[in-house]
C-alpha cells in the first residue's frame, strides 16, 4: 500500500491543476474581455511612453 500513498499526492496534484487551466481558459472573454483588453492596452502604452521618455534625457 506504500505505492498508493505515494502516488496520490501528484495525482491530487495534477488534477488540481487541470482545473486552474480549465478554470483560466474558461475565464477568458465575457462581458469584461473589453475592459481587460483596454486596461493591458493603457499600461502597455505607459510602459512605451516611460522607455521611450528616458532615452530622450541627455546622458550627462
């Protein structure tokens, strides 16, 4: 029975897993897919504006 016990911890494990995956893929879209998009879309601008304002500082 040792072979039971230590398999169950990575089988426990890998389900949970699954779940969170199938939890995230199932997440995705909706009604607030918009919002998301648009929020990820602002910080992606603010982190190009804030890259491309320290390269124009002299380098002293």
């Amino acid at each position: 029975m040792d072979y039971v016990s230590a398999l169950v911890p990575p089988v426990v494990m890998a389900a949970l897993f699954a779940a969170v995956i199938v939890t995230m893929v199932k997440s995705q879209g909706g009604a607030n897919k918009g919002k998301e998009d648009a929020a990820a879309d602002a910080a992606i601008a603010r982190a190009e504006q804030a890259s491309q304002a320290g390269q124009d500082r002299p380098v002293s």
